[in-house]
C-alpha cells in the first residue's frame, strides 16, 4: 500500500497485516491488525513518528523510496510492533536521530541494539519545531509500558496517541467509518492491553485532554476524525462503574459443573442480570478479556483435576488477574469425584483482584438439591449485590 495524505505534508506511511491471527504469541486478532507509521514534512525539517513490525518492514521501506531525508524518527514506545524498523530507517537515513523519553532510549538499545550516539531523549512537555509545525511530546506512563509518551501536533490539532486508543482491525479506511466495529475492536484492544493501567490511563488522559484535538491517529487502527467517540468510550472502560452483568467461564468433564452452570445462568437471567457464559474449551480469549471490562460479577465454574482447578480454568483465572478488571464480586463452582482443593486454588490465582467473594458451591458428582439450593442463595446473593451497588436501574 502507498503511502496516504492526511493533511498537507502529514501521511499515512503504515502496514495493514491482513492475516496476522495472534499477537504476542498471545491475543488472538480476528480481524488482522495494522502498524501505523507517520511522516511529517515541516519546512525545516522532516519526521517519522514510529516504524512497522519488522516482518512488514520491505513495505515501510518501499513507501519511503521517494523521501530525500528524514531528520528523525520518533519513538513512542520501545514494543518491536512499532519500533522494529528503525535500524532499518537509520541505516537509509544516516543522519536521522531517534526522539524518545529516558526510559526509552535504555529499552531501544536493549531491544533493538541502536547505538547510544542516535538518540535524543525529551522531557516531558517539550517541543520540537520543524519550522512551520511543533511537535510536543507528552510523557504517558504505563500506557501501556513505562516509556510511553505520545506527539501533540500543535498547528494542526493532531494527536499521535501511540497505543492509547488503538484498535488491532485490518482496513483500507484510513478513518473510522464503521463506528460499530471499530468499538468492539477498540475494546477488545483496551481489555486485553490497557486495561491492567486503568488508572494510569486516568491519569494520562486528564493531561492529555487539555489539548484541542482534531484527529486522533493512534499506531493500530484508523484514524478518529471524531475524537469524542473513542474519548468517551475510554471514559466508561476507565470509570469506577460496573454493568449489571455477571462472567461466567468453565469446564465441564463429566456435566457436573456444566448442570450447575446452566442452573445458575438460568436463576440469574429470570432475575434480569446479563450472564456472558464461556466453555473454555472454545473460547476466543478476547471475548472472555471484553466482557471483563464492564462486568460486576464473575463467577468461575470448574471440575477437578488431580486436586486442583482444570488446567483451562487456571490459565483463565490467572488472565483475569493479570488483566486487573473493575470487578466488584466473585465465587466459584467446582465438582469433584473423591477429593477437591479447587476452590481454594482458583480463589488463590485472582488474589489481585478487589472484589467480595460470595460462597462458592461446591459438588461431589452430579448436583444434587442441596448443590441447586446453593445455587438459588448464590443467585439471589448476586441480585441483591447488584442492587445495592445500583447496576440494577
């Protein structure tokens, strides 16, 4: 793909990966991704804002051909997806200068072993004239690593926002034209990237705000023409408020916990809290991590295995901890044949999260009417919860 205009002297130099499926030997992408890369002309002097995975480097490249010079190549974060094609665009460029924070620049030489005479480093806040536009680098901590900053330009209300905002969606649109989409993509994104730094991302964007801000061209996605979409969007998945909905994932070996399951899904839906149930054995992870976002409830369900939670629940489990979502409450459902310390084990692998843990049930074989009772307090223990905390309107 060629390189496209933005504005006069602003392009487009990015990647769009069509069937990229996994992302970190990770996160699933099951609508591809792109790299987005920036290239801004100023009367004096030309800059590159971040670079393309390095497997996609030849097509950066290729879009440069007819660029004469470039005098720097910014790097908001050190992660290869957006840094791995600088030391490429250095040794075509001999004369370019990499603009990062301190931390940074430490990381790029680790990475990616560029030498220390290539760098300048920025402190928060400064400027940089290209003659007749002014980029400002504002530090964003822990959006989502420790080095991140994001580019301000000043002439023409633009904000690179580097992840912050992002969306992994492969398309030819340059800007959001199907909101729909980009919204689910975009929260996908928050919940399996950003959301551990919710409120790191409060703090950023209280800073980041105060600027006047036309277009938002984060480094996955398209462009926000309207940037109250994605604004506000990120102000719901980074508030303090949950929905009135409960998480359900589990394993079932031998239908145990899958009767308890679906006893419990039905007791919740006929008291009008939304249930989002995941079988772990086909789940997209990244539907498990966007329901997280707005949750109130998760309630995680699984056999025993040789003492312990499945191995699926574990890995799910311990995603939910790491991922750090505004939960409020939690139990467990477990099955067992002759001896079980599942509970306690899956309870011990979401100890990051501050939620109230209500009775777990916990049945010896198929439930039976004291297990379906159980299940009824633990229904009703939801609901009431859920009112209290005024998710039911």
């Amino acid at each position: 793909m060629k390189m496209r205009v933005i504005k006069e002297d602003i392009h487009w130099v990015g990647v769009v990966d069509w069937d990229r499926r996994l992302f970190d030997s990770l996160i699933p992408l099951p609508d591809g991704t792109s790299y987005n890369a920036y290239l801004i002309k100023g009367s004096e002097k030309t800059v590159l804002l971040d670079t393309v995975d390095p497997s996609m480097s030849s097509i950066l490249m290729s879009q440069l051909e007819g660029i004469g010079s470039i005098d720097y190549v910014v790097s908001h974060h050190a992660e290869q997806d957006h840094s791995g094609t600088i030391p490429c665009v250095l040794e075509k460029y001999k004369g370019a200068k990499v603009i990062t924070t301190p931390k940074g620049k430490g990381m790029l030489m680790d990475l990616l072993c560029i030498p220390e005479r290539k760098f300048i480093t920025v402190d928060d806040g400064e400027t940089l004239s290209l003659g007749n536009k002014t980029l400002q680098f504002l530090y964003a901590p822990w959006v989502h690593w420790p080095e991140t900053m994001v580019t301000y330009l000043r002439e023409d209300n633009i904000l690179f926002s580097c992840d912050l905002f992002g969306s992994h969606l492969a398309t030819t649109d340059l800007y959001v034209t199907d909101e729909a989409r980009v919204y689910e993509s975009a929260k996908r994104y928050y919940a399996e990237i950003m959301m551990p730094f919710r409120m790191a991302i409060r703090k950023n964007m209280e800073k980041i705000m105060k600027k006047k801000i036309d277009l938002i061209a984060p480094s996955h996605g398209p462009i926000y023409s309207n940037p109250a979409f994605i604004v506000d969007a990120y102000r719901d998945w980074i508030s303090d408020y949950s929905r009135n909905v409960v998480v359900l994932p589990y394993i079932s070996m031998h239908q145990s916990t899958k009767k308890m399951v679906e006893y419990l899904l039905s007791a919740l839906t006929e008291k009008g809290i939304t249930v989002y149930q995941f079988d772990l054995t086909v789940t997209d992870i990244g539907k498990l991590a966007i329901s997280l976002v707005d949750a109130a409830t998760m309630v995680i369900a699984t056999p025993t295995v040789h003492v312990g939670p499945h191995p699926k629940v574990f890995c799910a489990a311990y995603l939910a901890n790491i991922l750090r979502p505004k939960l409020k409450f939690a139990s467990i459902i477990a099955s067992y044949g002759w001896g079980s310390r599942a509970i306690e084990q899956t309870l011990a692998l979401i100890s990051n999260l501050k939620v109230e843990v209500f009775e777990p049930v916990l049945s010896r074989g198929l439930p039976k009417e004291a297990e379906f009772k159980a299940l009824d307090d633990l229904a009703t223990t939801i609901w009431e919860k859920h009112k209290e905390h005024t998710f039911i309107q």
